[in-house]
C-alpha cells in the first residue's frame, strides 16, 4: 500500500485551501495571525500521528521491520537470525633457538599487531605435534617452528585479517619467540543481516510442505551461514546410482568441514526428509589445483610484496569456488592482475597443463602451490 505522506508546509496549505473555499469573506492566515497559529499547531499534531502510523506499520510487516522488531516478528514462527561466524585460519610459531622441547597450549592467545584482534589455538588432533595428555601441541627439540589453527575469539567479518597481520604472542610460551600468519585468515562472516533474514523466512514458508528439495536446502541453511551445499538426487553416499536416496555435500569454505557440522546438518535434514528414503550427508571431494605463472611488474621495487599479493589474490579466488565449479585460466589472470604493480601475466598453468581445470558434481577445487615469477617489464 502506498501511503499518501504530507509535510508540514503542505498541510498548513491544505487547511487554509479549505478554510478559504468553505468561508464567505476573506480569512486572514498570513504568518503570525491567530488562524495561521492554529493551523501550525494542528500540522504539528499531524505530523507526529503519521510518524506513528509509521512506526506501526513498520514494526508489523516482516518486509518492513528491521533489527530488533524483525527479530520479534520472525519469532512469532520459530525463526532467529543466524549469528556471527569466526574467522578462521594457520599461525607460524617459531623460535630461535631449537634446542629444548617447547609446549603451545590449547587456547594459547595471540594478537594482531594493534592488539584490537585476538585467536585463540584451536586442536587438530591430526597433526603430528598435537598431545592430548599436554593438552596442546610440543615443538620437538631440532624443530624450529610450527603451523597450528586458530580461530578469531569474536564473530564476523573484522577477522578476515590479511597475510602478516597476527604478529603478538599474548600468553606466556617459553621457548617460543615469534608468531606470524603466512596467509590471510577467511570464512568470517558477520551476522545475518536484514535481507538475508526475510530471504530466508520466504524459504522456510516455501518448505512447509517438507519432503521437498527446497526443504532440504532450507534445513542445511538453518545450521550456520556461509555454507555451500549441494544435492545429487537418487545418488547414494559413494556416488553410485541409486533409486530413493540423495547425497548432501556441504562445504564451510574449507573443504574440510567438521564431524559436529556435518551431524547438525545430518540431523536437520532428517526432520524434513520424505519417509522412505535414505540420504547421507558427506563432505566434498576437495580438488587441489596447482598454479604457475609468470608476471612482468611495472618497477622492480617490491618484487617479493607483489608476488605475494598476486598469489594472495588468486589464492582467494580458488578457495571461493563452489561445489562443481571449475577453475578458469583466465580467471586467473584476472585475479592476478588486481595486484599492484603488475604490467603483464604470462604462462598461466593450472597443474602444469595449458586448460581450465573442469569441476566435479560433488568436487571442490582449493588452491595448492602457487609459483609466481616476476621480473621488470
């Protein structure tokens, strides 16, 4: 409905417009007469009656509420905004002197070089220095560094840092001297906004049918945001033909997504599957993709800060593929040209071949070596 809204200008206008067709003599409503005085007074009591007509109808309708009247309206159906994702990412910790072994505690803290951002040590228990009895990782002595998984201890987007950017060791770690992020930490993803809400409400209303493909997507997506899922219909979990059954990959950005998730998504799905059919939820089959190329820069200062940004950017281009998405040469290209300082980019190779890499239906591709060589145009 589109409301007919005044401003205080029109309405005064509007009153005397009135006053004057319906009065037989002349009404004087000039500025600072007594009728000019009450038709002021009277826009004023107008005007503060639409701004709530307005409030109302804001607060009453999901397509026009915001923030916290959204949050009300949406609960009325079971619904609540999805909260902020953590960064994630690997740290380097090193040491000068290998002689002893040194211990790195689960939760052990470290900082950005302003202190404003903290992460925080997660366990991997696949690697080779992790010890559950030391509840965290041992360097061995003769080894002078490590590279160990963290997560940013606040949700959101603030803890994409970039490459260089974790410098502080904030726990005491004897033994241990320096801490660096070789490469950028991803998969941080803010609170789910306004639109992505309401989006998200239209899908669960389209879903109350259940049993449907729309169901299922719409149950995978109540789990956490940023996810990227795909469903193969009559597939069984290996890949093989199969009538009645349908395999969900899912990937968070990593290519590696957790047991918890994949059994929360697990879960949720098997509260909307039709009765009779089976279904399995898996994690892709991740495709590494190897790249090579050669790039003339514009000045030869900076050549190892412009090698690092280009293989940054195509890094980052790699690792935002979708499921079944394959990797274009020329996508490459073009990524590696966002970096500063480059003039030309030449022999671009994707695992040593001269073509695109083509994705896979349950595949996703992520970034392997990437060789970049420089010299001056």
């Amino acid at each position: 409905m589109k409301l007919n809204l005044k401003g205080f200008s029109q309405l005064v206008q509007d009153m005397g417009a009135t006053l004057q067709s319906s009065g037989t003599t002349l009404v004087d409503i000039s500025v600072g007469s007594v009728v000019r005085a009450i038709f002021e007074a009277n826009a004023s009591v107008v005007l503060w009656m639409q701004w709530l007509v307005l409030q109302v109808l804001q607060s009453t309708r999901a397509a026009t509420s915001r923030g916290s009247d959204l949050d009300s309206w949406m609960l009325d159906f079971g619904q609540t905004r999805l909260p902020a994702v953590p960064s994630t990412g690997i740290v380097r910790f090193s040491r000068f002197s290998a002689n002893l072994p040194a211990k790195i505690p689960l939760g052990t803290v470290v900082k950005t070089a302003d202190g404003a951002l903290s992460f925080a040590v997660t366990e991997d228990a696949d690697l080779s220095i992790w010890q559950h009895a030391a509840s965290g990782y041992v360097l061995p002595s003769g080894v002078v560094s490590g590279e160990l998984p963290v997560v940013c201890t606040v949700g959101g987007s603030v803890g994409n840092v970039l490459a260089g950017s974790i410098d502080v060791i904030a726990s005491s770690l004897p033994g241990i001297d320096l801490v660096r992020n070789t490469s950028a930490l991803t998969n941080g993803t803010n609170s789910e906004d306004d639109a992505a809400f309401r989006n998200r409400f239209q899908n669960y209303l389209a879903s109350l049918s259940k049993a449907t493909l729309t169901a299922v997507l719409h149950a995978t997506a109540n789990v956490r945001q940023g996810l990227d899922v795909v469903i193969e219909e009559n597939v069984s979990a290996d890949g093989a033909a199969q009538i009645g059954s349908f395999a969900v990959i899912v990937d968070d950005g990593t290519g590696f997504p957790s047991s918890d998730l994949l059994s929360s998504i697990a879960s949720a799905v098997d509260s909307v599957r039709p009765i009779g059919t089976r279904f399995s939820v898996s994690a892709p089959r991740v495709q590494v993709v190897n790249v090579s190329l050669t790039a003339s820069l514009t000045s030869g200062i900076g050549n190892a800060e412009s090698a690092a940004s280009i293989e940054n950017h195509i890094r980052s281009y790699l690792n935002s593929l979708h499921i079944g998405h394959g990797a274009s040469m020329t996508r490459v290209a073009q990524h590696a040209y966002l970096a500063d300082n480059v003039d030309n980019i030449t022999a671009v190779q994707l695992n040593g071949g001269l073509a695109d890499i083509v994705g896979a239906p349950a595949a996703v591709i992520k970034a392997g070596q990437i060789v970049v060589t420089t010299h001056d145009g």
